[in-house]
C-alpha cells in the first residue's frame, strides 16, 4: 500500500504534470499583466530544467559524475516538483494574508515527499533526489522573494479554477512520456559525446585497464527522470 502512494507521489512529480503547472503558472502571471514576474519565473524555472539537462547530458555522454555520491545527474522530477508546488500553492494564496505562507509550506511539503517517492521507488539515489529539489526549492524561493517586492500582482482566479481539471488529467501516461524524454537527452548526449550508447552506473563499477578508455559502453540502460 505503501509503494502505491510512492508511485502516485512520484507521478505528480513527473514532466506532464509539473512542466503544465510551469507552463499555467507563466499564464497565470501573463493574464495579471505582471510582465517582470512573467520573465523572471520563465527564466528561473528554464534555467533549472537546464542545469538538469545539463548533468543528464554530462553523464550519458561522458560519465560525468559523483561515483562516491553515487550521483549521475539531478533528479528532474524533484527538481521540477520543488519549483512548481510551492510557487503554484503561494500564488494561489497569496490573496489570503498568512495562509500563503502555510500554502507554501504545503507545497515545500509535497516537493519533499515527492523527492523521497524517488529515491523509495528507486529511480534516483538520495544524492540525485536531495540535489534536485534544492535546487527546485531554490528556484521557488527567488521567485516567492521576487514576488515580495512587486506591489502589482492579479491572478485570474477564474484561469486558475479552469486549469486545475485540466492538469488533474495530464499525469495518466506520464510513465511513458518520461522514459521518451529520458531517451532524447540520452540521444542528446550521444550526439555530442560521439559515442554510440550512454554512459551507465554499472560502468562505474567495472575495472578501467591501463590506457584502455575511461568510457565503455554498455547495451540497454533503463531511464529515469
């Protein structure tokens, strides 16, 4: 029963869901004619999703990563999770005095539970989960300051009443839809690297010969977010 909610907690984190509430949240703040905010939670939440791409490219291509750590990249969907939730929650509350501030607790809250599911359901080391959503966290935090100093700020409750069926629905072939983006980046990463399979942690564990390459390369590998 357990490992049921960890899969639910990890499905909610994955890309068809968070990147949406991304994708609402630029909305949102459109509709509400904040233009400053609109830029600066595009460009904080892209750059996150890059600094992901980033190490998942690093370490495909050429085995960048923190063997002792056992880390291999950050974990997107803690990464995406720790953004979204608690920016998401906050401006949706932030009409109603203190409980925004419980409202971006709660989201903190999710964001958490969500990089634990990870590491429970074991798609991620606890290095690669606790990285991703600090820096998630990191990207909500400058924005929730950012949003702090801004006197004008007018969310279309009605935009955001219309959203949330929507998104409810997105998460059902999320499983699928991660493994595809995995294997881009993988792709991504054998393009750039020149090398004709990704790099895998097993790798880390094989004997490196004497001038023989650093990278050799194993048949299949199974993708995670």
């Amino acid at each position: 029963m357990l490992m049921y909610w960890w899969e639910i907690l990890s499905l909610i984190g994955n890309v068809t869901f968070t990147g949406p509430i991304g994708i609402a949240i630029a909305v949102w703040l459109l509709v509400g004619k904040s233009w400053r905010l609109t830029l600066s939670w595009c460009l904080l939440f892209c750059g996150g999703m890059a600094l992901v791409v980033a190490t998942k490219v690093a370490f495909y291509g050429w085995g960048i990563g923190v063997e002792s750590l056992d880390f291999a990249g950050f974990s997107g969907h803690s990464m995406r999770a720790a953004a979204v939730f608690p920016v998401a929650f906050f401006l949706v509350a932030r009409a109603y005095g203190q409980a925004r501030y419980w409202a971006l607790l709660a989201g903190i809250v999710l964001a958490i539970l969500v990089a634990v599911s990870r590491v429970e359901l074991g798609a991620h080391s606890v290095s690669e989960a606790v990285t991703g959503c600090l820096l998630g966290l990191m990207v909500a935090g400058l924005f929730v300051w950012h949003v702090s100093t801004e006197g004008h700020l007018a969310l279309s409750r009605i935009l955001v009443a219309l959203c949330m069926p929507v998104l409810l629905m997105l998460p059902q072939h999320g499983h699928g839809v991660a493994l595809q983006t995995e294997s881009w980046i993988a792709q991504l990463a054998m393009l750039l690297s020149g090398h004709d399979r990704p790099f895998t942690r097993q790798q880390w564990h094989l004997p490196k010969p004497q001038g023989a390459a650093q990278v050799s390369l194993l048949p299949e590998h199974a993708f995670s977010a």
